[in-house]
C-alpha cells in the first residue's frame, strides 16, 4: 500500500448516489465516529499524480469542534484515529499536508470575519479563554496584544457580561462572559472584519 505506516488525513470515495456534503458526512462518521458536527467545504484538490495508484479527486472539509467532547472511534479498516497537535503533524501521505495548509489558512482568514468560539468555549468563558483560542487559530509569531484584543473584542458588543467571576483559580478571578446569541447570528449571517 502506498504510504504504509504514514498518517493520513481521514478520506474515501463518493458513492455515485451521494452528493459532496453527504459523502463528506459519511466518511467522517465512519472513519472517526464524529456526526453532525457542521463542516465547511474548503478546496478542492486534483493534481494530475497526486495519488499512485491512479486519478483521485478530493474535497477537502473542515470543521470546528472542541475535542474533549467527541471521542475518536476509527473505522475496521483505519488502524486507528487520533488527534494531534498542529505543530507535530510531521509528514502526511500523500498531499495531506497541502490539504491541512490550506485548511489552516481558510481557519485563519474565517477567524478574522466570522465569530468563532461557541463551538469550541463553554458558555461562560473569560477574555483570557477567547484570546487563547484567537492566538491558537492564528498562530502568530508572537501573541496577540491583551489590551487591544480586549478594547476591540469588547466593542463589537458581540459579549455579554455576565456579572460573574471566575471560581477555583489560584490568581485572582477575571470576569466571566458569554457571546450575545442574537448579535453573534447577526455575524454569523453578515460576516464583519476583526482587525487584530
């Protein structure tokens, strides 16, 4: 088998009675065990010889999840499925490593015109929490700024405050916020650009 022992990024053909999205699904559920979670067409992918063993296509998806609360269950013929951290993912089979680039750029462009974070925080998160998440999508050479991240974050009345503190931490406790359904929606569907 081509790429013997290499790890790949999870994949498989299209039935001819299914469409992209539903394939997308299928694969995903049956190579991971991961369902309904939203996924987002990225690119697609057609190299003349970017597969061995002759012409394949493919359309690479992405989604946001928080992954402690998904558990991975590989299909019978993966030998297995597992997370791994961005920066040691090593080399892919295939063009998988082209794919997750491209991936990883639509994640940062989207991160900067799409409010990201109810998927991935709990429902009350502190500021702290939401700039970490910011600075592992973007993955900047140096972090962001906490102040201004705050001041401009703060004044797209995308957060409410929810008058509570954070509870069992060492440091002295920081305000507790959740995002404001109706205002995220309305971002959601207009999309907005978050200069950070």
């Amino acid at each position: 088998a081509p790429f013997k022992d290499k790890w790949a990024l999870p994949g498989d053909l299209v039935y001819p009675n299914e469409d992209l999205n539903t394939a997308a699904e299928r694969v995903l559920e049956q190579l991971t065990g991961l369902r309904g979670v939203y996924l987002e067409q990225v690119k697609t992918f057609g190299a003349v010889n970017r597969h061995p063993l002759g012409r394949v296509i493919t359309v690479a998806y992405i989604t946001l999840i928080k992954i402690s609360n998904y558990t991975l269950t590989p299909a019978s013929f993966a030998q297995s499925a597992k997370w791994h951290s961005i920066g040691e993912v090593g080399d892919l089979a295939f063009d998988h490593n082209e794919i997750l680039e491209s991936c990883l750029r639509r994640l940062k462009r989207k991160v900067r015109t799409a409010p990201i974070g109810f998927e991935l925080l709990p429902p009350k998160f502190t500021l702290t929490a939401l700039q970490q998440l910011y600075d592992s999508v973007l993955r900047l050479p140096k972090r962001l700024d906490k102040r201004n991240f705050r001041k401009k974050i703060l004044s797209m009345n995308l957060l409410v405050e929810c008058l509570e503190m954070q509870e069992g931490v060492a440091h002295r406790p920081a305000k507790l916020y959740q995002f404001d359904r109706e205002k995220y929606g309305q971002f959601v569907n207009e999309g907005f650009v978050f200069d950070i």
